[in-house]
C-alpha cells in the first residue's frame, strides 16, 4: 500500500480522431503495457476508467457526462489520473488485432510491440475507423475494415473479417470494442478452433480501479475486471459475457 | 490469562503464538470457517466476488451494504490511494432488493447481510427481505459520508439501540458495525448490546479529507470519506480494547488488519474474529495468506496451537 498512485495531468494536445472519438495527449508518460488502463478524473464531473491508447493518451468517444466533459477539453487544462491498472494483452511476434469503433483505442500501442500485425478495424463509415491513417503508415501493419455502410472496405461486420484471416497463423489474438461485437468475435473465432488462445478487453462500470470495492466483478467466477482483467482469455469468461452487465448501484443490465 | 503462560508451538525467530485450526467455530451466532472474515464494502457487490473470496480462505463475507432504495452512489473520484491507507467515499452504491438473487449460490454459506437505513422500520424492512438468505446482519451504522445514513445514526445511542431492537425481533443473530467518529464508542456498543445485538463490529472508516493541491480541491468527488488500511489500525485496537471492557458480548475486530500479527494483537485487544477489507489491495490472496502464519501447520497436531477463545482480551492485564 506504500505506492502513490494520483498524478495531475496537463492537456497538451487535443486531436480529432474521428467525428465522434477525441484524442487527448497529457504531459505525462506512463510505462504501460498495451490495454493497460487509468482512472481519469475530471475535476467536478467524475472520475472513469479509459484505456491509455498511448504512453501519454487516452482515446475518448463522448457517451456519457464524464466523456462529454472530457472530449470537450481543451489544451491546458488539468485533469487527474490514477494508474495505470490492468493486466494488459499478452503480445507475440505475431498479432492479430480485431476492434470496434472506440474499442481500438486499447490496441493501438500493439502495433508498435509486436514484429507484426494484421489489424481488423471494424466502424459505422469511414470516417469512423479509428486510427486508420495512422495504422496505413506502420510497416508492420496491415489492415482489413468492415463499415456498417459499405462506405470503405468490407460491407458489414467486422467480425466478418475472421474466418478469412487464418486466425490459427497468429501468435497472439487480441479483440477489443462493444460487447455484442466481441460476442460475435467470440463466436467467429470459436468456430475456427482457435478461441481459448483469444483475448477480450473487458468494460465494466468501476469505482475503485484497484480491485477493492467489487463494482466491476464478473460472473461466474467473480473475476475483478480493473485488476485481474481488464485482458481475460476466451476461457476465463461465462455466462455474463455478452448478456449483461451491472450499473453503478450493481443492478443488472441486460446487454 | 497472558498467553505466554501457556507452552506454545512458536515460530523460531519470533515469539508469536500459533492458533489451533478452528473446528465448529462460531462467533456472534454465526458458524464461521476460521477468524477471518470479509468486511462490508470490499469486493461484496455480486454473489460470484463474495464465493471467489470464501474460495480464496475467508472464514465468512459481509455483503456490500444493502439499503431500502437503489443508489448509484456518490460522482467520483470514490477511492484514493495513499502511503500506510486508502481514502474513500463511495456514497452506499446498492442494488436495493435485487440484491437478493446474487445470493441464490450462497445457501448455506457463511454470508451476512450488511444493511442500513434511515430508521428503524427501514432496517427491519431491508432486513426481511433476506430471511431465507442470511446467516447473520451486520448493521451499518457508521459510514461516515452518506447523509442520513450509516455514522448520522450510529453516532445516536437511541438510534442504534432502536435500530438493532427492529433487527433482532426478527430472529437472526445481529451485528452492529460502529463508527470511530464518536466521544465514547463503549456508550454506541453499550446501546446496540442493550438492543440485542450478538456481536459488534470494530471500527467502520474513520472519517477523513486529502487535497489535490493543483486542483484547489478535495480528491475526493463528495469531499470528505473514510480512511482505512493500516494507517487506522492503531485506531481500531484502542476502539475494541474499550469496547472488550465495556461490553460483554463478542466483538469483531476491522481496520487495517492486513497481516496474521495484526490478528493476534486484535484478539489481544478483545476481539473474537476479525474483518479484512483493504488489504485485498495488496492481495486478493490475503486471506489464505494470513491463514497459512495464523494457525498451526496442518502437518502439527491440531491440539498443538492455542485455543483462540483463551487469547481474546489477553492484553487486559
């Protein structure tokens, strides 16, 4: 308990990803691994857990009051950070990345920990597949997209991309984005025999971060998502995966 | 007694003394694997966490404190690390009534229920939703940043005696968890004692404030919380010490424990069993930890070791 764990950050950078993800970039860097994340405070609003999407960033889509605050935030100003907490992804020489809008944000510093990636970035149009640019320009990287719309690459689900991807060639498989896509990730991968080597990105409502107050355990085996997660293997999830989740007061919530 | 009058089994390098594996223990009416229980707050949110922590060597769980209505809680930041504790304020999140299906796995597991209200009625009415559920509940009385709540009654000696009386009348064995932030704790004891109460529980967070000196503003989103961890351990001992002269039923020990010597000096002091809350910081692991130095070898004699109840209050010399 002899770790101090609270710095106050300055914003030093804010960038536009997409039309709905903002990228802020502190003047702090954190030794972190990929998928590791911190607990942003936002002085007056609350206090929430976001993957760092670098050592010195995190990748904010605004859903609810505490990210509306934060993607609104302006160079200069001062926000809290608590971390960085987490398991992380377990990286190879060769990884296969598959993310869902926002849900890339915690895969983005594979690409530069790993020999090489194939990266499939799944977003509602174009202009929503985050990281796109950036990642085009990695050597190490190669990228499949599916849009909702059709608008760029793959017409469809992301998920889609799977079974065409010799999933069974990578090292390391790891998934991040909204919880039904992982679901249907989960589905894909298992049917090409390769899914209790897959990792999930879980995201739970969280209160401590520490793995203290319980907010964010999970069924069935009542795994901590802020210390012994956020990163879980295919096999250490059940039947909460994919059906429902608690709130803030520990209610379940479908979906 | 003093211990030391006994011929004990003792670590080599200290003089510590070695508990006997408890066999049919049972503390405050509730049978219990060994001395060392969960404390309210920690990890006691879903049925699943609370089964995870029996797993991992809990000799009991207290359940997140469950209320007469859902609260989401306070805005955060709720928790806040810092050298020797842990400040917090979470504002009594709960699921209310729904709580009762994260228990249906539980059945026949050592599991208290902890409650709050508002008043009495509140209480008993909380308390009867968990009938078929409960080993024992353990009134919360002493959170010390909830308004209405929790340390607004335990710090009332009528109220707390009131409050247990509803609970009581209703069968189960009762604890009552008391708050720091009070004169004269023996007379809060006293009265849940009075009340009916089978055991009290020492101390709830002692309430507590840190700064952000950048931001010009409490680090806390509700400003003040409770403090915890080892930094208050000194304060917890001094608090069960005088409730074990005061009072005559058992007391359980909580704040700060976090090591197996932690749990001899509490039960020095005057307590029977003890809740861990903080330390899961460390380790989720902590219970079997403190289990492995606290109790004799399972390769010894289970006669050899000392008879826990012989050591409660040994320090009253």
């Amino acid at each position: 308990m002899s770790k101090l764990l609270s710095d106050i950050v300055t914003i030093q950078e804010v960038k536009q990803e997409t039309p709905s993800v903002t990228t802020l970039i502190f003047n702090h860097r954190y030794a972190a691994k990929p998928g590791q994340f911190v607990m942003v405070w936002i002085p007056g609003i609350d206090e929430v857990p976001m993957a760092l999407s670098a050592p010195d960033a995190i990748s904010v889509q605004a859903i609810g009051d505490a990210t509306m605050a934060l993607s609104s935030m302006k160079v200069g100003e001062k926000i809290g950070i608590r971390g960085p907490f987490g398991n992380g992804f377990s990286l190879a020489k060769r990884v296969l990345c598959v993310g869902g809008g926002v849900g890339l944000a915690p895969l983005r510093m594979i690409a530069s920990n790993c020999d090489e990636a194939l990266y499939l970035i799944g977003g509602r149009d174009q202009s929503e597949l985050l990281y796109l640019n950036e990642l085009m320009s990695n050597p190490a990287v190669t990228i499949k997209a599916a849009t909702d719309n059709g608008t760029y690459g793959h017409h469809g689900f992301v998920t889609e991309l799977i079974a065409l991807s010799d999933p069974d060639s990578f090292d390391a498989i790891c998934v991040c984005g909204p919880e039904m896509m992982m679901k249907n990730a989960y589905l894909a991968f298992e049917a090409c025999g390769v899914v209790n080597r897959v990792q999930f990105s879980i995201h739970r409502y969280m209160k401590c971060g520490a793995g203290v107050c319980g907010s964010c355990c999970m069924d069935p085996h009542g795994y901590r998502v802020c210390t012994d997660g956020p990163v879980f293997y295919a096999y250490e999830l059940g039947d909460e995966f994919g059906e429902y989740h608690r709130d803030a007061a520990g209610r379940r919530v479908k979906g | 007694m003093h211990p030391t009058q006994y011929n004990l089994p003792t670590d080599s390098n200290t003089s510590h003394f070695f508990l006997q594996r408890p066999s049919n223990l049972v503390i405050g009416g509730v049978p219990l694997r060994n001395h060392l229980i969960l404390a309210a707050g920690v990890l006691g949110t879903c049925g699943s966490s609370l089964a995870r922590i029996l797993r991992l060597g809990a000799g009991g769980v207290v359940t997140k404190s469950i209320g007469p209505e859902p609260r989401e809680g306070h805005a955060g930041p709720c928790f806040y690390q810092m050298e020797g504790g842990v400040l917090n304020a979470m504002g009594l999140p709960n699921p209310s009534k729904e709580f009762v299906q994260e228990l249906k796995d539980l059945t026949g597991e050592p599991v208290i229920i902890s409650i709050f209200g508002g008043n009495p009625g509140e209480f008993a009415e909380v308390a009867s939703w968990f009938l078929d559920r409960a080993c024992a509940f353990e009134l919360n009385v002493s959170c010390p940043h909830a308004e209405g709540y929790g340390a607004q009654i335990g710090s009332n000696p009528e109220l707390v005696h009131a409050c247990t009386r509803a609970v009581a009348a209703l069968g189960k064995p009762v604890w009552v968890k008391l708050t720091p932030n009070v004169t004269d704790i023996c007379a809060i004891g006293l009265a849940a004692e009075q009340g009916g109460a089978a055991a009290l529980v020492a101390i709830n967070t002692v309430k507590a404030l840190r700064i952000s000196i950048p931001l010009q503003r409490p680090v806390l989103g509700h400003g003040i919380g409770g403090l915890s961890g080892p930094a208050i351990f000194p304060i917890a001992l001094r608090c069960v010490f005088e409730l074990h002269a005061a009072c005559s039923i058992p007391i359980i020990g909580c704040g700060g424990i976090s090591s197996a010597d932690d749990v001899r000096e509490m039960m020095l002091a005057g307590a029977s069993a003890v809740e861990i809350g903080s330390a899961v910081l460390e380790s989720v692991t902590i219970f079997n930890d403190i289990v492995s130095e606290l109790y004799v070898s399972e390769e010894n004699d289970p006669d050899m070791g000392i008879d826990a109840a012989l050591i409660v209050g040994g320090a009253h010399v």
